[in-house]
C-alpha cells in the first residue's frame, strides 16, 4: 500500500488509515489508540492519530499534518502501532508515503 501527500501539508488535511485484522483475526475493537512510526530521511519519528470509526473488522484512524511533519519531498515508511485495552501493543504492516512537490 502507499499514499502520497504534498510536501508541506499542513491542518486540515490528513492522513487517514484503514486498517483491517489481518491474518491474525484481532478484535479491533479491543483497540485504545493508534500511533505511526515513521521512518525516512535518516529520521524515526511517531505521529499520533485520533481513531475516527471502530468496530472488530475495521479500525479507521488520521493523522492531522503539522507544518513540520512533510517540510519536504521524501518517502517515508509508515507503520501502524496498535495499542490495546490491555496494554499491549501489535505492529501492522509498513506502507509508503509520498511526500510530492506541489
């Protein structure tokens, strides 16, 4: 999967994630909150997201872009870190995000 955002992105725009149970069946609705590490130019960074839809099948959660979250045109690898009810935390597969000049 990949997505692609203009460089400077800033509030309102998103990054919205659909994220589904995998192979593994989890109950999404057993998740607390989602967080994105995000790595690329030589940096890993964590963004946070707010969870915008919840059910056991399909947890859909966004990113609000800072200013200084896409200053300039690179790809990152994006993965989603789901933290449960009880504390334990489950990794999704990594994606790609365009970061494009205007």
């Amino acid at each position: 999967m990949s997505a692609n955002v203009i460089a400077g992105a800033k509030s309102p725009e998103a990054l919205r994630v659909t994220i589904g149970p995998g192979s593994s069946g989890l109950d999404l609705s057993t998740v607390s909150s989602v967080s994105l590490t995000v790595e690329g130019d030589g940096k890993t960074r964590e963004w946070t997201t707010a969870i915008e839809s919840q059910s056991a099948s399909e947890l859909i959660v966004a990113h609000t872009f800072e200013k200084r979250d896409v200053p300039d045109p690179v790809t990152l690898k994006v993965r989603p870190i789901l933290t449960l009810n009880d504390s334990t935390e489950r990794r999704c597969a990594r994606f790609t995000l365009y970061v494009n000049e205007d």
